[in-house]
C-alpha cells in the first residue's frame, strides 16, 4: 500500500516517475512567498515612508500640525538646521520638537 502512495506522489523506485522537480521546485515557492511579502507589505510601507518624508520636509510656518502625542497646534518657527519647529499650543504655550514627532498637517479647509 505504501509504495502505491510513493508511486501517486512521483517518487517510484529505480528512477521511475521523473525526477520530482528538480531544484526549481524547491525554490519556487519561497520565490512566490517572497514576491507576496514584498507587494503587499513592503512596498506599501515604503509608499507610506516616502508620503510621511515629503510631509515632513513641507512644513512651513503657519501649519496646523497634530503631533504623534496628540497635540495640535500651529506652527511659529522653523529651525535653521532644519531638524526642529516650533509650535504655539495655546495663548504664550510654545513647545518646540523635532520635525519627526509632527504626525499630520491639519488642512486649512478645517
């Protein structure tokens, strides 16, 4: 009964039954894991990363911005080097972060 299961899968005694796939089909389905992980989790992370960059790089004084703490407020001052803002929170309520701890920019529509 077993060697009819191991003659069903291909395998055969003596070299019966072809050679099972060679190398291609022990690589194959990593290859395809691979291509699945890569278009939908990677790719779309980097989208992402690359939208947050040219968000960040585009901040200007005058944006209302929320922050990764939650905080909205309105941006009164860049920094030079270009790393930090400053923001007015409420009344004389200045905070000043770095430009990665910006979140979204709140649409002026709003």
């Amino acid at each position: 009964m077993f060697t009819h299961i191991v003659y069903a899968l291909g395998g055969g005694i003596g070299g019966e039954g072809g050679e099972g796939g060679g190398i291609l089909g022990l690589i194959l389905p990593f290859v395809i894991v691979i291509a699945i992980f890569y278009f939908l989790i990677i790719l779309p992370q980097r989208k992402k990363e690359k939208k947050k960059q040219a968000m960040i790089s585009a901040l200007v004084k005058g944006d209302r911005v929320v922050t990764i703490g939650g905080l909205k407020g309105t941006i009164v001052g860049v920094d030079d080097r270009g790393d930090s803002v400053t923001i007015r929170v409420s009344g004389d309520v200045k905070l000043e972060l770095l430009r990665s701890a910006i979140a979204q920019v709140i649409p002026r529509d709003r």
